[in-house]
C-alpha cells in the first residue's frame, strides 16, 4: 500500500512540475493562425461579379461577362471563380482590400488554383495570386505565385520580375483541368517566405523584401488568355507569442503511471 501513496505523490509531482516547466520547444513560437478573410464564392449567383464580396476589378481581360462566379467548376462546394485574360495585354485583375493586414508581422494566403488549358501562346503568365496594394493597384507588392505559360511551370519570387523568370524560383509543372493549392506564408521581419504546395513544404526561407504596401489579395489570369479558377480563398495573420511549452511528453508519463497504479489496485482485489 506504502509504494502506491509513492507513486501517487509521484503522478502529483509531475503534474506540478509540468504546470510549472513544461518543455520548451523555442525561444518563440507560432501559436495561432486568424483569418483576415475567406471566400468560397458560394454565396454570390452564377454568372456575377462577387462586388458584394468587396471584390474590385482592376482589367476586365477577355470582356466584363468573363470575369464571373461559375457553377460549372468548383474545387469545394458548387461554384468558384472565373477569370479570363486577353491574349496578349491586358490579362483579368482584380483585388480585394484586407486593411487588417497592415497589423501584423507574419502574414499568409491559402487559395486553391486551377487553369482550364495549355496557352496557345507562349505569352508570359495564365493565373495569378499575390499580395497586393489597395490604394496604389499600379505599385505591386511581392510576392507571387503564377503559372509561367511557355514551360508550363508555377514560379514564385517577387512580383517585379514577373519578366525576368531566371531571378524567380521555379516549383514544377502545372497541367491543365488540376486543381493546386497554395499556401504562402510571408515573415516581413524575416524578409522572406515560405511556398507549400497541396500541404508540402516546396521552398523554405526565400528571401522577400519587406512587403509594407500590402493591404490586399489580387488574382488574375494574365495574357496567356486562357480561363483561370479561383476557390476558397484565405488570407490569414499568424500570430507569434512568448515561450509555448510542449505537454505531451508529460501527459504521457502521467498516463503510464496512472495506468500501472489501476491495474495493480484491481490485481490486489
Ligand atoms: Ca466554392
């Protein structure tokens, strides 16, 4: 009975000591993620422009009825968004204002990207994500992800060198008619960002200058003029905190010996 009331001040103690230590797992870590916006398309009508939405367009590319909310393709739920640029210049912009984002350090899009064909041409980009500036849609922010229409390659890198394709960072091939999402988080303090691609980490660290004029997301389908689909959207902050401790290596012990403590108890009945 002695060993029990042992191991019974043993569990206590741990437990304090975890309430108290935990395991440091950095000297600052990511504790959270808030959406500053999401937008699944779902509830605007077939065939508008998602105005209501706070959407605004900056080209209207390959005509104002192109640039519309589909029911015909979607990659969640029934409807997505459609944009279609001209062949050659301009391509279909448009952008929505997320001011909140000016308030945080570590900011990230997630978007699920789809371009319905192979250009016919091999003018520049098809689709387009990128942070972007709200009051000066003429001075761009990085950075950028897009589909580079003569290798048929997604690149990233900053949105000034769009034409310099050799100063950006290639993340393989696209093929028409497949749904890819992105997730692209920006460190501004840091001065760089990080590129997954369906979930995967593909580029780690890439070096950005400080983004201080982004306030919103942009799309677009560029002069590839080809059809490009957009669905749930997500612009987010990542929110940093002090020291977070990690408690499951505790919890586990306290499990155990816990465990052990019941079983031997029905043993001695
Ligand atoms: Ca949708």
């Amino acid at each position: 009975m002695r060993w029990i009331i042992s191991l019974g001040c043993m569990v206590i103690a741990l437990l304090i000591a975890g309430g108290s230590m935990g395991y440091e797992v950095g000297e600052k870590q990511l504790i959270g993620v808030q959406d500053l916006f999401f937008d699944n398309f779902e509830s605007y009508d077939n065939g508008t422009f998602p105005s209501s939405g706070g959407w605004v367009v900056k080209n209207w590319g390959n005509g104002e009825e192109n640039q519309t909310i589909t029911d015909k393709v979607s990659c969640y739920g029934l409807k997505s968004f459609q944009l279609w640029g001209n062949e050659g210049w301009p391509g279909a912009v448009v952008y929505r204002n997320i001011s909140a984002i000016r308030n945080y350090d570590i900011i990230g899009f997630e978007v699920n990207v789809m371009v319905w064909e192979y250009p016919s041409t091999t003018s520049a980009e098809s689709a387009v994500v990128a942070f972007y500036n709200f009051s000066s849609p003429n001075v761009e922010s990085s950075p950028v992800i897009v589909f580079r229409s003569a290798d048929h390659c997604i690149y990233t890198g900053k949105i000034y060198s769009w034409w310099n394709w050799s100063a950006m960072e290639n993340l393989g091939k696209w093929h028409p008619k497949v749904w890819y999402k992105f997730t692209l988080i920006y460190d501004r303090p840091k001065e760089c960002f990080d590129v997954y691609i369906n979930d995967t980490l593909v580029l780690n660290d890439y070096p950005a200058p400080a983004g201080w004029q982004i306030s919103a997301i942009k799309l677009a389908s560029g002069q590839a003029g080809v059809k490009c689909y957009f669905d749930n959207i997500r612009v987010f902050a990542v929110i940093q905190g002090g020291t977070v401790y990690e408690y499951i290596p505790i919890i586990i012990a306290v499990a155990t010996i816990s465990t052990i403590i019941l079983l031997r108890i029905r043993k001695e009945k």
